[in-house]
C-alpha cells in the first residue's frame, strides 16, 4: 500500500510540486539575499519527488 501512495502522489501531485519548487528556487537564486531561500527551496523540490 506504500508503495501505491507514492505512486499516487507522484502521479497527481508531486510532479507539479516538485517543478514549483525548482522553479521558485531558481527565480530566488538570481539575486545574492535570495541565495539560502532558493536553497532551501531546490531541497523541498528533492522531498516532493
């Protein structure tokens, strides 16, 4: 049944997730203050896949 539910959330919610994630990462990446957040954000995009 785990193996089901990742395949579900990956599926339905985890690409869209994840490829947020990444593109917000990058937009934050582009100025230096923004740097530990883009990060941060790169690390959630890696938890939702």
């Amino acid at each position: 049944m785990k193996t089901i539910g990742n395949i579900l959330w990956f599926i339905f919610g985890g690409i869209i997730s994840g490829l947020s994630w990444i593109f917000w990462g990058m937009l934050w990446c582009i100025t230096i203050i923004g740097i530990p957040v883009g990060i941060q954000c790169f690390k959630l995009a890696q938890l939702s896949f």
